[in-house]
C-alpha cells in the first residue's frame, strides 16, 4: 500500500524548505508491482535498494536506483552497472573493488561517504573526523566519484540528540565541500529516514530516504 496523503504532505514540506531535495523511496521489501504504482505517481522519486538480492529482482532500467544498504565487497559486481548512486562507501577495501568493477565497465561510479555520527559499533560509516581524510585517499581511485555524504542517525525519541547530530553533520559537509576538485563533487546530503526526516531537512539535508513513511509498516 502507498501512503498517498503523505505523499502529498511531503510535497508541501519540501516545497515549503525552499530547495532542491531528492527522495529516495526506500523499496526494502515492497514488490516490483508496488515500485511501479509508485513511480507511475511519482516519476520524480529515486528507488533506493538495501539488499544487493532484492536490488537485482526489482531492477527495473526505466528507473534511476541507489544501493543505500551496507554493501559487501563480493556483491559489488552485481550492482555496478545498475546502481545510479552507492550511499554506503564507508572504507578503502570496498572502494577498491567499486573502481575494480566501474574500470571494467568503463564508468565512474558516483558514491556517496557514509558517516557514522552516532559512533553506533552496530552500523557502517566512518567517524566524523576522518571524513575528509577518507575523501582525498579516494582519488586515488580513477573510476569513482565522490558526490556526498550519507548517514543513518540513531533511532531514538530524544529530538534534542537528534538536532545536535544533525547540526554537526551539517558540519561535516560544509566542510567537505571545500575538498571539490579532480573526482570530489560534493553536492548531496543524503540523511533523514521516515522517523527523522523534518528534522533532517532543518538541518541542510538535500537527499531523504523515506521507506515507512511512503509504503506504511512492514510486515
């Protein structure tokens, strides 16, 4: 089911922030049939895939789709010729094999650096401090480009830890976006899930990825 009325909202808030925003619609689950009704009403939406497996049976190339799910260094082979976008670029054993794959295709792949800004052991990212560090060690890789930064903010009820977070990895991007050159285009800001996503565009955000909040609970 595709929660239509707040789709409609949506539409208002980002209006109402007064610049461009992406939205990435956070397919985890939902079936091939649900994607297209959704793009039918929103041909302007991008379909964002956690799971390499679940990414290559919806595959559909009339759509643009992100992997924004952790990604193993084994699965990038898979994904590589069909993910517009990878969000989760997060250490050099898995740039490594991105430029391995893109180099055989002849591409250069866009990848955003994920940032762990809760310090979470239990998700990817890097730290906040090495962000800029980790950027520049990506030159040396000639079939990526480095197009933003991505985080997952903590699941929790405290707004006001959340608006701190968000705070400093405004922070982060400001200041990686002093790094552009040579294959550093820093543009996007993909934060802001279903739970957190006003929040989120308070604080800079250009890119959500909203699952729930469009589709409903998962079962």
């Amino acid at each position: 089911m595709i929660l239509y009325g707040n789709m409609r909202s949506l539409r208002e808030e980002v209006r109402a922030c007064g610049r461009d925003i992406t939205i990435v619609a956070a397919c985890k689950t939902q079936t091939r049939d649900t994607v297209a009704e959704l793009m039918k009403s929103a041909p302007d939406f991008v379909l964002g895939e956690n799971r390499v497996q679940e990414f290559i049976e919806k595959y559909d190339e009339k759509f643009a789709w992100h992997f924004i799910g952790r990604l193993q260094t084994n699965k990038v082979k898979y994904i590589i010729d069909k993910a517009e976008l990878i969000h989760s670029l997060d250490r050099r054993e898995l740039a490594a094999e991105i430029d391995k794959q893109a180099a055989k295709r002849k591409k250069v792949q866009g990848c955003l650096v994920e940032v762990n800004m809760g310090g979470e052991e239990s998700k990817g990212g890097i730290a906040a401090e090495d962000v800029s560090y980790f950027i520049e060690s990506l030159r040396d890789f000639s079939h990526i480009e480095v197009l933003g930064i991505m985080s997952v903010l903590p699941k929790t009820d405290d707004e006001k830890l959340l608006h701190t977070l968000y705070k400093r990895l405004y922070g982060v991007y400001e200041s990686a976006k002093t790094l552009n050159g040579e294959r550093v285009d820093i543009k996007y800001l993909s934060a802001g899930m279903s739970g957190d996503y006003k929040i989120a565009l308070e604080h800079g955000a250009n890119m959500l990825r909203l699952g729930s909040f469009l589709f409903g609970q998962r079962r």
